[in-house]
C-alpha cells in the first residue's frame, strides 16, 4: 500500500486537535509515533492502531526524541500550555511552549535529515487585540505569556528555515471546536463549555460583557489545513492564518448553542475579566491560505455547532 505520509510525530497527539488529526492521519500514515504528557489531553482520546505507538512523557525530552526522531518524515508540533494556564505559570510556559520547542528544532537538524515537512500550530493570540480586521498574516501584538512563547517559537522556526533549510509550516489557528472537545480539559473552548452548561441546565459563564468576538473555526477545517500544510509544496517556510474570516460574539454563540438546547432564554452568568481576556474583536484574513494553498474554512458556524451537538447526543460526525 502506498501512503500519503511514511513515518510521522504528532506532539500533543491525546488533546483535542492532536487526536482529531490522529484520526485523518491513521489511513495515511505508514506509521504514527504520539508524545503527550497527558497533562490536558487523555489517553483514551488516541485511536487504537498497530501502526500507531503512544508515549505519555514530555516532548522537551532530549533523550526521547533522540529516540523517536530518527527517520521522520513528517512532524505535527501541537503540544504546548494553554492560554489559562501561561498566564499562572509562566516559567512552565517558556519550558514547554518555547525551550521544547526550540529543542524539537535543533534534534530535527541533528538527527532528522531526510525531513519533509514540520507543522507547528501557533496561535491567533499573537495578535493580540488587533486594530485591522480581518487580520493578515503580518500583523502582531503580543500581550499574554501564550502569545510571547507561541510567537517566539514560530521565529525560531523561520531561523531554522533560514539557516539550516528545515521545511517548517507555521499555522495560526483560531478558536477551534467542534467534536472531541471535551469538557474533561477544564481550559476548553468556550463552545465545548456553553454546551455543557446546557446540558446541565447551568448558567453560562461569560468574562466580560459578552460583547468580545471571535473567530471560531470548525476542528474539520482546522485538521484539513493540517494535512494541506504537511504535503503542499507552497506551504514551506510561511504562516498561514486558520480561521473563517467571520466574527461572533460570545453573546451571540451562547443564543446559538441554547437554541439548538431548545434554551429560549439562556442564563447568562457574568463575571470579571481575567488577565488573558485581553481580545475585545478577533477576525483572521484568510485570503493567503486560500491563495498559496487552496484552502478555506468551508464549515460556517450554524453547521458546526449542529455538527457538535449530534456528536454530543452519540451520532458519529
């Protein structure tokens, strides 16, 4: 059988995104090698695959990845700390989101030779609360630890571009939800929390006024730009937005996921903003990913949302 993919690594494999990327890699991948500490993700979220193996460790390993990297073709860097989390921890942040990553980089040189391709999934925080929307690939604002170590790692990996032509992708993706996001993780997205509050018959829980956009983008696009990144020719040595180019207000998203709860008036609980609630309107420009790439999101955020509640109620989407 010939395969799309020879011998991969997905970093962050048993989280959301790293898992749901698991699932389109399985019939494409000769072999699938996942590290995740299990810190946020679970290990039952990993499919099940004689060619598939599962490390629960730390990627920053010097000595694990001496292991697992000889004869790579492909890397998907998705492990990191989340926004929550950087903020109360920052010396985690840097270890994990910056000093790991820039330790991928330089074992990839050493070891990695015959590399095709290495994905990293940045952020759209690095743009802060940005003045021009829908925000281009060239604009920054870095505001929150996250957004500093994310950013930092994804000029790392255009140093090692540059100076050692290792073939890195940078894609910086936006809100993404849908299925497999699970309310276990406690610093889920907002969707996968708004609809087990529904569920339960609980309050929503909004920092801030409500008023505050995003730009939510459905984990099948979101996985769909991963797999273009890993094998498009164009994609080598650029960042690329993943998003829709449509905003949302949480306001809003919270009345879309109560209908579809058969919620007429939702509870809508208040409470401060935290320090990382820095964003006020987030609208990613994705007329380069389209151009270089052929790719847009195609999954508007009514479908989406419907496509996670069947996933909630046991219907397989």
């Amino acid at each position: 059988m010939t395969y799309l993919f020879d011998k991969v690594l997905v970093t962050g494999g048993a989280g959301f995104i790293g898992s749901r990327l698991l699932l389109k890699l399985l019939p494409l991948a000769r072999s699938i090698t996942v590290i995740d500490d299990c810190s946020t993700g679970r290990r039952e979220n990993v499919p099940e695959s004689e060619r598939l193996t599962f490390i629960e460790a730390s990627y920053a390993d010097e000595s694990l990845l001496e292991e697992v990297l000889p004869g790579t073709s492909h890397i998907y860097h998705i492990a990191c700390r989340n926004l929550v989390l950087s903020a109360q921890n920052m010396d985690d942040d840097f270890y994990v989101n910056l000093y790991g990553g820039y330790l991928l980089l330089k074992k990839v040189k050493e070891i990695c030779p015959r590399l095709e391709r290495l994905v990293y999934t940045s952020t759209a925080s690095v743009y802060g609360d940005a003045d021009v929307l829908p925000t281009p690939e060239t604009l920054y604002q870095t505001t929150i630890p996250y957004a500093a170590s994310k950013f930092s790692m994804e000029h790392y990996c255009q140093v090692y571009h540059r100076m050692y032509r290792i073939p890195v992708t940078v894609l910086r993706l936006s809100n993404v939800y849908g299925p497999g996001q699970s309310t276990s993780n406690p610093y889920c997205g907002v969707v996968a929390k708004f609809f087990e509050a529904a569920s339960r018959g609980a309050p929503f829980l909004i920092y801030g006024d409500g008023t505050q956009t995003r730009d939510y983008t459905y984990i099948g696009d979101a996985v769909e730009a991963l797999v273009t990144a890993g094998t498009h020719p164009a994609a080598v040595g650029r960042v690329f937005n993943v998003g829709t180019g449509v905003e949302t207000s949480v306001n809003r998203l919270a009345e879309m996921i109560a209908r579809l709860n058969n919620i007429s008036a939702p509870e809508l609980a208040y409470r401060p903003k935290r320090p990382v609630d820095v964003v006020s309107r987030r609208c990613l420009h994705t007329g380069f990913s389209q151009r270089m790439l052929g790719w847009k999101a195609r999954t508007v955020l009514d479908q989406g949302l419907l496509l996670t509640h069947q996933w909630r109620k046991g219907v397989t989407v």
